[in-house]
C-alpha cells in the first residue's frame, strides 16, 4: 500500500477549513490534491479529531498483521493436512 504524503494532522486541517467554508476546488488547488482525494479523506475522516484518527491508523495496522497471522495459520494446517494425507 502506498504511503501518503499527508499526515493525519494535515488531512484534517484541510478538512476543518472546508467546514470553515472555503471551496473544496480551492482547498485542492492550495494543497495540491484532487477533488477524488479530498472527498476520500472526507468520508473516511470526516468528524474525527487527530486523535480518532490516529486510533484509527493504528488499529488499521494492527487488523493487517492479524489478517496476515491468520493467513499464515491457514497455510500451515493446509500443509499439514496436505502431508497426513500422503502418510495415510
């Protein structure tokens, strides 16, 4: 996944100013994102405070690496059961 360029804190500011009442075309044009980008932060950060999203981020990561622990589980019964088999 890509890195962004702009962090929680930044994401955010850009969206209280647009709840301040500048223009979303102008808020792109000063921060260098497009409308798709900004109507992406705003649905998924929308409301919350710097802290939420921190929260946010770090449970994200968190729910990657116990996807990928399961995935891994997943590999490993299915090899095992693979190897039973060929003993049998």
């Amino acid at each position: 996944m890509r890195k962004s360029r702009h962090t929680e804190e930044q994401i955010i500011k850009v969206l209280r100013e647009q709840e301040a009442g500048l223009k979303v075309s102008e808020l792109c044009r000063k921060y260098g994102i497009s409308e798709q980008t900004f109507y992406r932060w705003r649905s998924k950060y929308g409301g919350m405070s710097v802290s939420e999203a921190r929260r946010l981020k770090a449970l994200e990561e968190e729910n990657q690496r116990l996807k990928q622990i399961v995935g891994e589980q997943a590999l490993d019964i299915r090899a095992l059961n693979t190897a039973l088999e060929k003993k049998y």
